[in-house]
C-alpha cells in the first residue's frame, strides 16, 4: 500500500470519526502537522513509529507483509 493510500485511509477514518488533524495528533501524540503531512502523502522523512502512532490511535495496525511474488532467497 502506497503512503498515500494510508494517508487518505487516516483523513476518511478521522472524519468519520468527527475528529480534527489536532486532536488525532495529541490522541497519537505527534503535532497536527505531522497528522496533515500523512493525509497528503508527505509523510516520507518520518519514521514509520509515527505513522504507526496515528494509526494506533485510530484504531488500525501497520502490517508487513511479503509480495507473494518474491521469495527469500537462500
């Protein structure tokens, strides 16, 4: 899933939700800037514990997951 994708998912849920970009930020614990740089796809310099926190706060998880396509090698 591509960072914007998880960003648009982020500003659906919060609205959904009622919640404004400052009150998602202090529920994760990051700035309203930081929440705004996720839902527009700038989120790029940080580090994923912060996309993660925004999304614990909403209740999701971040997953990792191998490309069924590649298998390790070895």
């Amino acid at each position: 899933m591509r960072l914007e994708s998880i960003g648009n998912h982020i500003r659906i849920e919060r609205h959904r939700r009622g919640l404004t970009q400052k009150l998602l930020g202090e529920m994760a614990g990051v700035s309203k800037g930081r929440v705004e740089a996720i839902e527009c796809g700038r989120a790029i310099d940080m580090g994923v514990g912060t996309v993660n926190a925004v999304l614990v706060a909403l209740g999701f998880r971040l997953d990792v997951v191998r490309n069924q396509d590649s298998a390790p090698e070895g």
